[in-house]
C-alpha cells in the first residue's frame, strides 16, 4: 500500500478538518502526475492553490517533494474530456421499504472550494452538482429528487472484456462520468422497474469495490450524516448491443 506523505506548509494550510478531507481519497490504483506510473512506496501530496481553488494531487517521492504550488489566480482544475476520474459502485439500498438501484460515485483526484478560514474546504464536484438538480443527503429514508435531463446509459457487456459500462451525461449532454461498474445480482430488475436510479456522489468510502448492499447502505448514511454526499434519481436506460 502506498505511505501518504503531507507536508508541515499544506497541513498549516488546510488545518485539522481539511486536511482530513483532501486526505480522504485512496491512493489504491491512482497514478503520479508528474510520471503517470501507478502510486507506490512512499506518495508525497501536492496542493495546487489559485483563486477559489485548492487542488490536491499525488506524487511519488521521487517524482517530487510534499509541497503548495501557486498556480495563479485565474486557476481552475480541468475536468477530464471523457468525465471526471471516479470510481463507481452499483448497489440495490432501501429507501423507506423500496429496494431501489443506486449508484455511488467517488472522485478519485480531489478539488475543493476554499472557504472563509483554514480547513473550510467544499468538494468542487459536490458544489458543481448542487447547482445542477442535486440535492444534499442527511439521511436514506426517502430518495431524492429527480434531477430534471440527467442520463444514464448502460453498456451492457460492452467493456474490452466484456464487462458493463456505464455513460452519465448532464443536462448538456457533456459527460459526467464514463467507465465501467459491477452490477451486483437484482439491480437490473430494479432499474427497469422504476426506470431510474439514485445517483450519489460523496465520499462514501466504497470505491467501486463493494460487493454487499447493507455495507454500502451504511457507508452512505455515514457519508450522510457527516455532509459529505449529494444525490439525485436520474433516468437509465441500456444502450442498443453493438453488432459484430
């Protein structure tokens, strides 16, 4: 397993709280910025501040020291082309007595809005989202709203080894998130009865590796009660089978 390294200048900067978030990510299978190699050994974390934004990146230890990087003040972090870099986890979770299917994405590269005072730190995705139909989730009594032309597209069996792939488009049919996910047994059935799935971003801790519906109904109502999710019901659909 990668050794996280944090520098006494970022741990300053970003205090007890921030620090904790922007540590939050797992290193499990993330690569190094400056060589693109997969992290391992010891991983030193860069903070790239500019504006309103503070960016957290990782580097092996050879590649670069722990450090804050100014990057000016008109810096914004990209958003990759094909989606943000998330993992994605598929469960079936009761909401108030209906097993409904959901989705749980994680930012693998976090970017938070710097707020008034150290450690006051929202997760750039989370505060894109809240203004584009999602809705803060405290609890999983109920589900949220519908967020009005968000999409979702299966690719069922589709992946280069025959895996499922999952699109997410927004409202401008730019997209979210493109990858593949582990549909787990019954999520299907449940997406085709309500034609929808519930769609929550956060920092649940699951990425993408859960295979057990109560421990992903628990990982999110922590991820909850600690204000570190948004959700919405999106639609879903499968994509037409490609033809050979």
């Amino acid at each position: 397993m990668p050794e996280l390294c944090i520098s006494t200048e970022i741990r300053a900067l970003l205090g007890p709280e921030g620090l904790a978030r922007a540590a939050e990510v797992s290193l499990v299978d993330g690569q190094c910025v400056t060589c693109r190699e997969v992290l391992q050994g010891r991983v030193n974390m860069v903070l790239r501040t500019g504006g309103s934004f503070t960016h957290a990146v990782y580097v092996h230890d050879r590649c670069g020291p722990s450090e804050v990087v100014p990057m000016g003040p008109g810096f914004v972090p990209a958003a990759p082309p094909d989606g943000y870099d998330m993992t994605m986890t598929a469960a079936v979770v009761d909401h108030g007595g209906a097993a409904l299917p959901v989705l749980v994405a994680e930012t693998v590269t976090k970017a938070y809005i710097v707020n008034d005072g150290p450690g006051e730190l929202t997760d750039i995705v989370i505060s894109h989202l809240l203004g584009r139909g999602f809705t803060l989730v405290s609890r999983l009594r109920q589900a949220p709203p519908q967020a009005p032309e968000w999409v979702g597209v299966l690719l069922l069996g589709q992946g280069p080894a025959g895996e499922d792939g999952l699109m997410i488009l927004d409202p401008g049919g730019e997209r979210f998130f493109a990858g593949t996910v582990d549909l787990p047994d019954g999520w299907l059935t449940q997406a085709a009865r309500y034609g929808c799935a519930v769609l929550y971003v956060g920092n649940a801790g699951l990425a993408g590796r859960c295979h057990d519906d109560r421990a992903a109904a628990k990982a999110l109502r922590v991820a909850g009660q600690a204000g570190h999710l948004v959700g919405a019901r999106i639609g879903i659909g499968a994509a037409p089978a490609a033809r050979m």
